[in-house]
C-alpha cells in the first residue's frame, strides 16, 4: 500500500508539466541581476540595469548606432540652439509627450529631472559635474524658459557631441515630478521609491523588481512613439550560466544574459537559436606605471607593448569574441584607428629593454581582479613578458580593492577594462591620455603634458573633421608614448531562441544604447 | 528555577558572543585594503566624487567612532543602510531570510529522515553491504560539492527528463501568493493558494534535496554510532530475550535512546545549512539571505555583511540555545 502511494505521488509529480510556454507577445530573459541597485535614472549606474532604465524614461537625446558610429540624436528635444560662445544650450522639448501615466512631460519636468541628477549626488552625478552644472550652481545654469524651452549654461564650450552624448544616457532620463515628489521621504525627491517603480515616459514601465528574483516591465500604452509590439518583458534572476544554457534550451527564456564563450560556441549551428553579438562599449587593457623604475623608460614601456600576443590571447582566451584594437578609441567611434601598430616581436622587444639598459629584464607585480577571463590574461602576459626576461609576479586582488590601489597609484602593472561612460572619443582621451582629469594616465603616472593639451583641446573643437584628426594625432602620440596596451575590445554576446525576432537591432549600440521596441516575435 | 538560572547564564552568554561577532567582522572587513565607494562607484569615477560619496556614507570617519555608531545603532535594532542598495539592512533581511529558511527546513527533514534511516541501516547491518553503501552514499554527499550536485541534478530532473521545474521558486506564470511569513509554501498554503503551492512545492524538491543530502553524513553517522552503543546494553538483550520483534527492539526500544545525541546533531546541522544556504542559492536562484550576504561581500557592502552576519550568528546560537534546553530538559545532568 506504502509503496502504492508512493509511486502515485511519484507520477504526480511527472505528469502535472510546468513548462507553460512562453506566450507570443512575452519575452523572458535569464540574467544574472545580482549587481542591480536602483531603477532611478539619478541613482543607476551599473551596466545591465542602465539599459532597462533607458527603456523605461526618455532623455532629450538618444544614442543610436548609425553607420556604424554611435550617435546622439535628438529625441525629447526636438532641436536645440547653442550660442555662440558655445556655452548656452537651449533645448526645444516636443510638444504632446505624456509620461506614461498621462501626465505632461514639459519644461518644469526637464528642469526637475536634472536638478534632481545634481542635488542627489549618487553615483552617475560626476558626468553632469564634467559639463560643470552642480548642486550650487543649478539654480542658474538649469532654467526654465517657457513651458516648452529650457536653458543650460555650461562652464566650457564643449563639443556638441559630448554634451549631446552625456543628456542621452540612463540618468538622463527624464521623470516625472509629480510621482517623484509625491514619494519623498525626507528629502529623497522619491528615489527609494523608484528603485522599483517608475515614473517615465519610456516605452516600458517597470511594474516590479522581487530583488535576486524577478523584474517585470510591461508596455506604455501611452508611449509617444507608438506601444512596443511585446508587451511583457519577464527577466528572470539566474546568477548560474549554466542555468541560463539549460532553461534557454528548453525553452523556458528566450534570452540568455551572461553565457561563457563554450556554451554560447554550443548553440552555433542549431537552427533553434541565434547568437547575438555586438562590439562592446569598452576596452580591455594593459597598464604599467610610468612614475615606477623601468617603466619611466617609454622603451621600456614599448618592449612590453611588442611582448604581448595580442592574437592569441583574443581567440585563445576570448575565444575569438573581441575585436583587435589598439587605440584607446574603440571601433565605432568617431576618431577611430583601425592600424594596429603592435604585434608580438620577441626580437624588437629583446632589443628595446637593452638599449634602455634592462637586457636582463626585471621583476614587477602584476595585478588583476578575480574574474577568471582577467586571469587567463595575467598569465598568458606573464608567459608573454618571461620571454623577454621580465618577470611578471601575479597578484590577484577584489576589484574594489584593485581600483583602490590603483587611485592611489600603487599599481606597477595592471590588467583590467574602461567600460565608456558616453559614446564620444572624449569619454576615452581624457582619462587614457589627460593625467590631469585624475583618472588613468594620472593613476598610471603618465604625466605627459603633451598628450594632455591635445586631449583636452580636441575636447573643445567644434570642427568635426579637425577634431577627429586630433584624436588620430593624439593617438599616433600615445602609441609611442604611452604607457598602455589595448589588448581589444570585448565582444557582447547573447544567445536567443529563434522564435525570438530583431534582438540584434535592440543590441546594437549595447551597452550605450539598447531599444527594447525592435524585438518581436 | 535551576533550568531558569540556566536560560538566563546561556542568553548573557549568547550577547558576549554577538558582540564578539560584530567585533571581528567588523574588524576582518575594515582590514581588507579595498575601498567600498570604489565598488559602488565601478572603476571610472574620479577621486573628488569618490571622497565626497566616502563623506556622504560617513566612512571618512576614525574606525573607532563608525564602531561605536554601529554598536549604536544595533542595540537600538537599526543595522544601518546597505550602502549599495540603500536600503535598511533589517528590511533586505527580511525579505531574504524567509526563503532561506524555507530552504533550510525542508532541507533538514530530508537530511533528517535520510540521515536517520541510513543510521539505523548501518547499525543494524554492521559491516555488511548495506553499511558500506550507506556510509559510501552519505560520505560522498558531504564530498562532492553542492555547486556540483545542484547542476548535475538540473541536468538530469529538468533538462534531460523535464520532471521538475529549473530554477526560483514559482514558474513564471503561476501567481505568487500573498505574502504573509515570506515562506511561498507557508504563504501558498495559509491562502488557500494550491496552484502556487503545488509549484513551490515542485521548486523546492532539487534544491532541497541538494542542501539536505550534503547534511545527512553527519546525521547518519552519529545515529549509526549511537545506535550501535545502544544496542549492546543489556535491556535490549532483554526485549530481544522477551522474543520481540526486530522491528519492535529496533523502533520502538532502541531508536528511542539513541536519538538523544542525534538531536544536538541537528540542531548543528540546522545552523549550518542557514549558512551553507549560499551555494544552493546561487546554482538555483533563490533569493535567499545567502546570496545576499555573497552579493554584499563582492560589493564591500560593510553594513550587508555585517548585518547578514551578525544575524546568521544570532539564528545559530538561538538553535543552539534551544537545543541545549531540549538537553537539559531531557538530561538534568547538563544543568550543572
């Protein structure tokens, strides 16, 4: 009898299915969410949930890829007139935009969503800050004009496609202050509130986020460009890769999120699925400290550059999903280089440390984080750098701890990634060129006033065409120069189920841009 | 009165531990040379917003003061804000604890039940097949690692045959119910909610399996040498002298007394499991207090990890406590 019941509950439990499948207008996606903190546009920072929060709020301007080159075009400003010094914008808002729940989307709600940016001071406030707007100054830098005009006064004349690039990104999103006010809690303008709610005029609305489980986003009806054809957007947590490779496969999502290159090589050729990839909006690079002994040498810097077997470590460690670059300006890009000046030469690079006096080569510490792609890296340099008699003692650190050490300049040599904050060539110039902007030239003590002018000059060259020849000078410079080495630029890369339509034009432009509405089923 | 001077020595005891626990947490995180504002804010940010946001989160503070705050704020139940997500530490943990829990409880009635039967096998059958395949079956369960485990059983129960649902705790379609305790099975059921019961109930067996099956070695092999012990004394002997059934010596006159040592066991195996909860919740994406804590480390989310930890350690001596009292109810001896 025991056994009777045994095997009665046994079938039950294989005869009632699960698997619903997913319906026509419904997408799942399987992801690893455990980085996200924050929906709100004045909050949000981290790459994945940056991507949804431009799908739920509209900004004045939009990024898209076009041609190849990621671009800002107009979206809620309509048109935009800027002053002669260069200084004054003046954005003209589309007359008709409701967010989501009705509500206008006019002038006091532009002006609104900016402050609210500047006077929270969370973690993506520094990029309104590099334009020179902030919390004490935005009372007269960010006005109001009439209801549909609104006026903002920067401290330098920055290229257009700088500024046009930084109001087009995730905290440029504008919100709604009605629902944001309506939230406060002492003083947040609604920002505990809109971790998980939203108040925008995007083509979705985040109905709800259960943390380390599900969000779910759904259609605005509302939305000014027409409702998106799916209507739900279900993404699923899935910290476990290989969950995401299993529940893909049966059919259970339609996208999986963060696939290794093996199981995303697994689904090629299976007409059940589509691999989707895209060149990534960073850059994976070595570094050396140029303010440390050997390396204040640039041939020594240069041997280290001809030590490195750029091909192998992109198909032998990124399993081919990377693109050979080695300007700091990755493909895509407006000013970018498409030589690639560096190959492995053992015998050059041999002759490089002689001349500059280390024909016995050196030791120095090489730090990495603990993902194991940065590690593969760090030992196939160190392979790489033996050969030449530099010794190469790996350290593997947090990255947290790695970028402290690094802020505080203690890094001799360094392998780690620059995720772009804005797609403009400033957003890398700067910070791979100008020690002065106190990010990487300045923590790898690179202080070459040199490459510094030229990259701070072209930052303000309204001339499209003379600015690019800048950067293609500046870059030629650092080559020489420089004390680092572009290994390449990464790849993204998703797998899809077939069924699944356009999620190639929603990934173009990732992780800057991302439109959600071009998927269909 | 004597048991009531036992409880009262025990929790004084209990807070010298929790304080010990803030201490050296707090000391081992603020030892390690790494920056949580560099965390929260990626790689990119310059130094000036890096030092303000340290200001904006207090932590330009002397260690000292921030310790002292922190005790503060504890004493007065508030655990701090995480500062990733920014919310309180007590709020996340509410919500995250209950899933673990339920992990945990259905977890240990499989070790439980598991553990136990192997026991007695093993006892009974000394040395024999049975014994060996026991002890072989409960050994490797605590060898071979839960992240292993956990996607073997996925590949077979849902990817091969498609017996059991992949990973969180409802299927997608099936609507949650309303939350009461946070535990879905005890929410599904006090609601009335049978189609989310039926499903949380399909979600939970691999998981729950994995966890209780690395738990049982321990279990079954203090029962097997508890039972062991038993069965040599002399009223044993007897019963079996008396021409009782084997069935009879063994359930009802032998399993009795040596579950006495097995008790303390559990309480053990329990805590740990709240704590070994981790790996599971990763390989099954369950949003438990594990992958929270975890979450909170890879992030340096000092008031997170403290927080998760400092209640971790006050579920594990509460278990602890009250399996003492269990003791000493059952044992005067221990009151001593």
């Amino acid at each position: 009898m025991r056994k009777l019941l045994l095997l009665a509950l046994i079938s039950l439990f294989v005869v009632v299915g699960f698997s619903a499948s997913i319906p026509k207008d419904t997408v799942v996606i399987g992801m690893n969410t455990g980085i996200f903190i924050s929906f709100d546009p004045a909050v949000c920072y981290e790459v994945e949930p940056s991507v949804l929060v431009m799908n739920i709020y509209s900004d004045l301007f939009k990024l898209q890829e076009i041609n190849g080159t990621i671009q800002a075009i107009p979206e809620l400003a309509e048109s935009y007139d800027i002053s002669q010094d260069g200084k004054i914008w003046t954005f003209h808002i589309r007359k008709g935009v409701t967010f989501a729940n009705g509500n206008p989307l006019n002038a006091d709600a532009v002006v609104y969503s900016i402050k609210r940016v500047l006077k929270l001071g969370k973690s993506p406030v520094w990029l309104f800050e590099s334009l020179g707007l902030n919390s004490k100054n935005m009372d007269d830098t960010v006005k109001k004009i009439d209801d549909y005009t609104v006026q903002v006064t920067l401290d330098k004349p920055y290229a257009a496609n700088i500024v046009m690039s930084i109001f087009a990104e995730s905290w440029g999103g504008i919100v709604d202050p009605k629902i944001a006010q309506s939230h406060d809690v002492s003083g947040d303008m609604g920002s505990t509130y809109l971790a998980d709610h939203s108040a925008g005029a995007g083509p979705y609305i985040l109905k709800s986020w259960q943390r380390n489980n599900m969000i779910v986003l759904v259609a605005n009806e509302n939305y000014w460009r027409g409702a998106p054809k799916i209507k739900t957007i279900i993404i699923r947590d899935m910290p476990e890769s290989t969950n995401q490779q299993l529940s893909l496969k049966r059919g259970d999502i339609d996208i999986a999120w963060n696939l290794t290159p093996e199981q995303i090589n697994s689904l090629k050729g299976d007409p059940n699925f589509n691999v989707v990839s895209v060149p990534s909006q960073s850059n994976e690079y070595l570094a050396v400290n140029a303010g440390w002994g050997p390396f204040k040498d640039v041939r020594v810097r240069q041997a280290v550059k001809y030590a490195i077997d750029y091909n192998s470590i992109i198909q032998n460690i990124v399993g081919g999903y990377a693109i050979k670059v080695q300007g700091f300006i990755p493909y895509g890009y407006l000013g970018y280089v498409s030589n690639v000046p560096f190959d492995q030469n053992i015998a050059k690079a041999k002759q490089l440390l002689a001349d500059a006096g280390y024909a016995n080569g050196f030791e120095v510490e090489l730090v990495t984080n603990t993902t194991e792609r940065r590690r593969n890296e760090a030992i196939a340099i160190q392979a790489d750098l033996a050969k030449i008699g530099i010794k190469a003692n790996i350290t593997i650190m947090q990255a947290a701890q790695m970028y402290k050490k690094m802020r505080e300049q203690g890094i001799q040599m360094i392998v780690a990634g620059w995720g772009i904050d804005f797609p403009d060539p400033d957003a890398l110039a700067k910070p791979f060129a100008d020690y002065r902007v106190k990010q990487l030239a300045w923590r790898m003590m690179w202080y070459d006033n040199h490459a510094a002018d030229l990259a701070e000059a072209a930052g303000f060259e309204l001339d499209q065409s003379k600015r690019v020849e800048m950067y293609k000078d500046l870059t030629n410079y650092w080559f020489e120069n420089g004390p680092f080495a572009i290994l390449y630029q990464p790849l993204s890369y998703w797998g899809t189920r077939s069924e699944l339509k356009g999620f190639d034009q929603t990934a173009k432009g990732y992780s800057l841009s991302f439109d959600l509405t071009k998927m269909y089923k | 009165m004597k048991l009531g001077n036992y409880i009262i020595k025990r929790s004084l005891l209990m807070l010298l531990v929790m304080f010990g626990v803030v201490a050296i947490v707090f000391a081992i995180v603020h030892v390690i040379p790494a920056d949580p504002v560099g965390a929260l804010l990626g790689g990119n940010a310059p130094p000036a917003v890096v030092d303000r946001m340290k200001e904006q989160l207090g932590l330009n503070k002397p260690l000292f003061i921030q310790f002292i705050d922190y005790i503060w704020g504890v004493i007065h139940g508030n655990l701090g804000n995480s500062i990733q997500s920014g919310r309180p530490v007590v709020q996340d943990i509410m919500e995250y604890f209950p899933v673990t829990l339920q992990l945990s409880i259905v977890a240990i009635f499989i070790s439980i039940i598991l553990g136990i039967f192997l026991g007695i096998f093993s006892a009974v059958y000394r040395n024999k097949w049975i014994d060996h395949f026991s002890r072989i079956f409960s050994i490797l369960g605590v060898s071979m690692p839960v992240f292993w485990t956990g996607l073997i059983l996925l590949l077979v129960f849902y990817y091969i045959l498609g017996w059991l649902p992949g990973t969180g705790q409802l299927s997608l379609f099936v609507i949650p119910p309303e939350r009461i305790t946070g535990m879905i099975l005890v929410d599904s059921l006090l609601t009335g909610n049978w189609e989310a019961f039926w499903n949380g109930l399909r979600h939970i067996i691999l998981p729950a399996a994995v966890l209780g099956y690395a738990a049982t070695a321990s279990i079954a092999r203090i029962t097997r040498a508890s039972m062991l012990d038993v069965l040599t004394q002399d009223y044993i002997r007897t019963a079996k002298a008396k021409g009782m059934s084997k069935k009879v010596v063994i359930y009802r006159h032998a399993l009795k007394n040596a579950l006495i040592p097995v008790v303390t066991i559990i309480g053990l195996t329990f805590g740990g499991l709240l704590e070994g909860a981790v790996l599971t919740e990763t390989v099954f994406g369950l949003p438990g207090l594990g992958r929270y804590i975890v979450n909170a480390l890879l992030n340096l989310d000092y008031p997170a990890i403290m927080g998760g930890t400092l209640f971790i350690a006050l579920i594990y001596s509460l278990v602890n406590l009250s399996v003492d009292l269990i003791y000493a109810m059952l044992d005067p001896r221990m009151r001593a």
